[in-house]
C-alpha cells in the first residue's frame, strides 16, 4: 500500500481559497496536516468587490474538521496586500513551507470591446502578485531550504480569441515558473505551474446542456488538487515544469523547438521555399531553461566551448 502523503508541520498559503478549487486545495492540504493561511479578498468573478467572509467561512470549516488555519483578506493586486499575506504566515504561523497562487478572476469579451484596464487588472493579481510573494518569501525559504510553489495559470494561455488578454496574462506564468525554478534550484525551491480544468463559479453560468451535465460530472476539482498537493510535496522533486489537468488527466505542457532549417545565406524567398521543412514538428525537443535551448542551437550551428555552458550573464555597457 503507498504510503500517503502528508503536510504535518509545513506553512502553506494558498491564494483564492475562500471557494472553488482554492478551497479544495487547502480543505485538502489541512486535512493532511498543513497549517493553511487562507488569502482570499472575496471578490466576484470579474474581480469586483469583496466579502471578507468568504475566507473566514473556509477557516471555520478546516478548524471545525480539526486542523489549522487562519485568514488573509488583503487586496493581493497591491504590494501591500501581496506581500502582507506572507508576512501574515511569517508571524501566525512561524515559517512558510508552500505557495499556491489560485486567486484570479475572468475578463471575457471579444477583443474589439477589451479596455486595457482589463489587461492591467489581470497582471496586477496573477504574475505581479504572485512575483511580490515569491520575493517576500524568498528569504525565508532560502534559510530553511525548502519551498514549493504552484502558479495556477490556464490552457486558455494557447490562444482565446474572446479572452486575449487573460490569455496573455496566464502565458507570462511561463517564463516566470521557469526562470524561478532556475533560481531556487539550488535553495531546495521548486516552482512549477498547472493548467487546470474544474468546475467552479463560473461553471455555473454555462447554459444548461449536455456539455454542461458532462462537465460537472467529469470535472471535478478535487482531481486538480491531487497534482496540487504532490507538486507541493517535500518529496516531489518536478522543477520549473508546466501540467495541464482536468478530469484525472495529467499531461505536460511543453516548451521547445524542433530541428527547423539552416542555410547561412537565409533570405526571405529561401525562407518561401522551405516553410514546410521549418513548420515540420517531428523533431521537436522541449527544453528545460534557456540554457540548454542556447546549447542546442550551438550545436546546430558547429559551435563547441571548450567549457560546459553555465549560466550566461549580460552587462550593461559602460555609459
């Protein structure tokens, strides 16, 4: 029988938690021994208004089943709401083991219609928030030598005609993941991100039909915090990786290049002529950072160091 897995003495915030899968994560986490710093402002799916209650209702519930728990209702689109949550787990709770970014609200309509306001708000709460906790609990992680963060972003980062910026915004978790990842390496931080697919409030406005009966029934949220709970486990040594998930399936996301075409007098009418050949993607291989990207294409193009490729630092030039 496998042995399961447990939380007992780690910190973990998680962002969004008052309802939905959020809470699902860290009714989860708790009941598998984590202390659970429960950040939700209780907004409304467009991201408007709030209701503090909603996180404190989460912490009833947790502390009423036995566990441990407290509540964050700052604004995590401002610094100070951002960085207040995890100074909140600092203080109450004496360290920070785990981060979840789940909070995050929709802003759909046809791109003729989009404000750039829209845009704004959407980075303010995921990667600007989620980049001022990471920041505020670098330190503290760096000093104890362990940290597991999850951002949760969406597929919808593969192109939505009628969700543009909020695809943009969730496809900047790429880089972010994958460059903190790199950063902690070496601090037993590891960082990883998750498109996931579960029912939720906006579930709710979907028209009743077939699609939706099948969707509830098959998407459920709890199949979402399974890979949650083991990418946050002191265990699970995954860095810097992305998963779609939904429905008990588990998939990687994938970053990377395939063989392309080389002629070293290119021009765009030879560009023309061997588009097919550039497009073709049989000899795609997914990177894990930029690095190893870089040392592919020296490869390809006859370059051998005499010295393995470290990490390659850029200086601004003397003005």
């Amino acid at each position: 029988m496998t042995e399961q897995l447990r939380f007992d003495g780690r910190v973990a915030l998680i962002t969004g938690a008052g309802r939905g899968m959020g809470r699902e994560h860290a009714e989860f986490l708790a009941g598998r021994g984590a202390t659970i710093v429960v950040a939700d402002l209780g907004t409304a799916t467009d991201g408007s208004g709030k209701d503090e209650a909603v996180a404190v209702q989460t912490v009833e519930v947790i502390r009423s089943a036995g566990g441990k728990a407290s509540a964050w209702t700052g604004d995590l689109a401002t610094e100070a709401g951002a960085r207040g949550a995890v100074r909140h787990a600092l203080s109450e709770h004496g360290r920070l083991d785990i981060i979840v970014h789940n909070a995050g609200f929709s802003r759909s309509v046809p791109f003729a219609q989009a404000k750039i306001a829209d845009l704004d708000d959407l980075y303010a709460i995921n990667t600007r928030a989620a980049a001022l906790m990471v920041s505020e609990a670098w330190p503290a992680m760096t000093a104890q030598g362990h940290g597991r963060i999850v951002f949760v972003g969406s597929t919808a980062m593969y192109g939505m005609s009628d969700a543009v910026y909020y695809s943009a915004i969730k496809a900047s978790y790429l880089g972010l993941t994958r460059s903190l990842a790199e950063a902690g390496r070496d601090h037993g931080i590891a960082v990883n991100l998750i498109g996931p697919s579960a029912v939720s409030r906006l579930a709710d406005t979907i028209e009743e039909s077939e699609f939706k009966r099948w969707f509830f029934e098959t998407m459920k949220p709890e199949l979402v915090t399974a890979l949650v709970a083991y990418l946050v486990h002191e265990d699970a040594t995954v860095n810097g990786e992305s998963f779609a998930a939904a429905g008990g399936r588990v998939a990687p996301i994938l970053m990377g290049e395939a063989y392309g075409f080389i002629d070293r007098e290119l021009t765009p009418e030879g560009i023309g002529k061997a588009i097919a050949r550039i497009r073709d993607q049989s000899s795609f291989e997914p990177f894990a950072d930029y690095v190893t990207s870089a040392a592919r294409l020296m490869e390809l193009l006859g370059y051998s160091p005499s010295q393995p490729l470290g990490p390659l630092t850029f200086h601004e030039p003397d003005r």
